[in-house]
C-alpha cells in the first residue's frame, strides 16, 4: 500500500528515536545503523532535526551529553538500543529536509522505523543543555548553535532568525 508523503512524515515525533539503517558516516563516509532521536520539526521550512546516539562516551563532549540507561526508553521495541547505557551528545546531529527523510523512510531496506520514546525527565535533561551549547560555542559555528536551540525549544520562532543565517544554513 502506498501511503501519502505527509502521513508518512506524521509519524516523526520529537522525542521518538528511529533506526537508520543506512546512516552515512561524515567524517568517513562509511554507512552503518545509527538510532536518531527525533527534535523539533523547523517549520514552515520543514527541517526535521535528529541527534544521534552513540555507545562511546568517548565520542561526546562531556558537558553537552545526557547518559541514557536501558530504562530511560519508553516503548522500546525489541532487538533496539541492547547497551546498558547510551550517550546523547547534542552536538551530534542532522538536519534533513523532508524529501531527504521521505527517501530514508521509503527505501524498503531502511523504513526508519520508529523503535523508542525518550522518557520525559531525559529528554528535558537534553533540553537543558541548549543553554550550555550557546554559551560554549567555542567549538561550534553558529549554524549549529542556532540549530540546537530551535530543535529543542517548546516554540520556534522563526522570525528570530535573520535572512543571511537562513542562507548561511542553506534551509532558503
């Protein structure tokens, strides 16, 4: 049964993680399963934001990391998220367009299926740390820091954002 783009695109929930299964490695081009969990959804620019997990703590920057033990996911369907613990680092994320998640969720060896839902005190957890990623921007473009917020803030505001960062983010 084909179902319409935006049911299918309906079922992206912030604070739902999803298996990507073809997730490409940036740094070294390398695709592998990846859990994402699902932000904010930037509208009307349609940006769907996802933070991925990771089983190394190693890999995170200590202060901008929520820990996830097994008990945290709500909903867990089986065979998902087998480590004890699991680390959510929001410098580690995608932004993709809604075509680019169409072509994940419609490719028959990926789905994207949903797979968890963060409990709600760890997601606000991952919340709290916007703040934290503002002010330690050192490390981060402002891309990234402006990207972090709206996809973890209660309400997004576009017009907070100016004309030259929306093209400097390439979402006009």
């Amino acid at each position: 049964m084909h179902l319409p783009d935006f049911f299918l695109l309906s079922k992206i929930k912030a604070q739902y993680a999803y298996c990507d299964k073809k997730s490409k490695e940036l740094a070294t081009g390398a695709v592998k399963p990846k859990y994402k969990l699902a932000g904010n959804i930037i509208d009307p620019l349609k940006i769907y934001t996802f933070f991925v997990a990771t089983k190394n703590r190693f890999a995170c920057q200590q202060k901008l990391t929520i820990e996830v033990q097994k008990q945290h996911w709500e909903q867990l369907r089986p065979g998902n998220l087998n480590n004890p613990v699991g680390y959510i680092d929001i410098t580690k994320f995608e932004a993709l367009t809604a075509q680019e998640l169409l072509n994940k969720i419609k490719d028959r060896d990926n789905g994207f299926p949903m797979i968890a839902m963060l409990c709600d005190i760890k997601f606000q957890e991952l919340k709290n740390l916007r703040s934290r990623a503002h002010m330690s921007n050192s490390f981060m473009t402002l891309e990234s820091t402006v990207l972090i917020k709206f996809a973890l803030d209660d309400v997004v505001d576009l017009s907070q954002i100016s004309d030259d960062l929306i093209k400097r983010l390439g979402l006009n």
